[in-house]
C-alpha cells in the first residue's frame, strides 16, 4: 500500500475469468412451426413472403409475466405481446400476420409451454350441460390455400385474391385478414355494442379484406359496392374467402355426458388456455 493509502485496482478479468464465473448461461430453445398459409399470400415486402416456418422460442418465465400482465390483460395486447416476444425474426410484427398463421404459432407456443394436453370446460349446445374435455393440441387438421379457376378464383401478382363475383360480374380483389385487422374488427364491434349501434360484422369484414372492385381502390368505391352486395355474390365471396383462408384447428369429438348429444368440436381459446393453474 502507498503512503496516501489507496488500496491497488484488481486486474480486468479476461473474457476467460469472466465466463468461469458465470457458467449458467442459459438460451431459451427455439422451433419452427409449419405455416398453413406457406407463405402464399403476403406480399413480396413481407418477411414471410414465400415462407413455409416461422422460428419461435419455447416459453419462457418471462412470457408469462406478460401473458398474466393485469396491464396488458386490460388494454387487450397481453397476446400480441407475448407473440412479439417469442418470434426471433423481429423484423416480423405479429399483428401483420395472416389470422391462420398466428393460430399455429399460438398452438406450438402452448405446447411447448405447457404440453399437448388442454383440459377446459364445453358447454353443451343443447342441453347446456357444463363438462369437461380434454383436446390433444397435437392433433392438428389444417386447411391450406386452395384456388379454383372453374369458379373464377386465381391468385394476382401481387400476393391477394381475384374472384368474379357470379351476379354482378365485378371481379373483386381481396386479401386475407392478419392479426391487425382482427384486432380492428373486434374494437369496431365493441364500440358499436357500446354505442348501441346495429352490428354489421359480415360487411365490415368485406370493407376490410377487399382491397379493388373492378380495379377501383378508392374506399369510398368499395364501401358503397359493399353496402349493395348482393345475397348471391356476397355467398360467393365468402365461399372464396373460406377456399384461400389458411388456418389450423384442433378438433375433437364431444359427446355430452347429459343429454348424449353428439358433434365435433373445435377446441375454444378460453382464458384458461395459457393459463391452465388460474
């Protein structure tokens, strides 16, 4: 020690000294979930533009801070944000990806969480019996793209869909609904059930997906089209819709203990799906 008593620097421990003294070095695993969309669809400024995967990391404790967020759970964005959070491209919004996509991913993020085994309570449409079942997350039937010229169903350049509508002979180009506009759609049905409003969810879901009618753009154009659609070609277009709208259900059988009615049922993402303890 020197006479004005200052005590020597410890050396700067070496890149060697410093991972010795932390050895937990822990990376939360990741894997790739098959897409129902493929990649068709997006338009080719999109990340997942052509893209059959999608690479997400398992769970973590931290993704279930934010699913269990009071915060988040309120304002509505404890999903958006957790899926955020466990997409490892993040170049990649959750919010712009199509509704089916975002559906597998949420599936392989509850396996990996929780496992494959999803307990919840099904009441029974027809005698209202509440009972319990059991899906098998695993078990996944899923719906990709499908095209059909002989109805006039292709596919344009630019990612979207063409279809003539079999009445009015209109050629309508729409595009598939993401996680953005689902979020749009139910803020705008909510605040029509606050207003008192009558509900008009089947037109304000066309306003939303069709982009031209004729090659006309213009918003005003389309919602007046919309608003005059008729029974004949709004079928068909909701034929069409279901036909390249790509998703991913788990389905299982459910017979009621009570009555013994009998169907298949898709399984319900209730509140209890990541959060199977509460």
């Amino acid at each position: 020690m020197g006479r004005t008593g200052a005590v020597p620097q410890a050396e700067a421990p070496t890149p060697e000294t410093t991972s010795a003294q932390s050895p937990m070095h822990f990376v939360a695993p990741t894997e790739f979930v098959d897409l129902p969309s493929k990649g068709l669809g997006y338009d080719n400024t999109h990340p997942m533009h052509g893209q059959d995967t999608i690479e997400i990391r398992y769970m973590t404790a931290k993704d279930e801070d934010i699913l269990t967020s009071k915060t988040l759970l309120k304002k509505g964005v404890a999903i958006e944000r957790f899926l955020d959070n466990i997409i490892v491209n993040k170049n990649i919004k959750a919010s712009s990806l199509f509704v089916g996509d975002r559906n597998a991913i949420i599936i392989a993020a509850r396996i990996s969480g929780y496992g494959a085994d999803y307990t919840t309570n099904v009441t029974c449409p027809a005698c209202s019996d509440t009972s319990q079942i059991n899906f098998d997350l695993s078990k996944t039937k899923v719906h990709e793209t499908t095209l059909d010229e002989q109805i006039g169903l292709t596919q344009a350049d630019n990612g979207n869909f063409k279809a003539t509508m079999p009445l009015s002979k209109y050629e309508v180009q729409f595009k598939l609904l993401t996680g953005e506009d689902e979020i749009y759609l139910s803020e705008l049905s909510s605040n029509k059930a606050k207003g008192n409003l009558l509900e008009s969810n089947l037109t304000d879901q066309y306003k939303r997906m069709i982009v031209s009618v004729a090659g006309h753009t213009e918003r005003q154009v389309i919602e007046q089209f919309v608003d005059n659609l008729p029974t004949r070609d709004s079928r068909h277009l909701r034929t069409c819709y279901r036909l390249v709208n790509p998703d991913v259900k788990v389905i299982d059988d459910y017979s009621c203990t009570a009555c013994g009615f009998e169907q298949e049922l898709e399984v319900p993402f209730g509140a209890d799906f990541f959060w199977p303890d509460r």
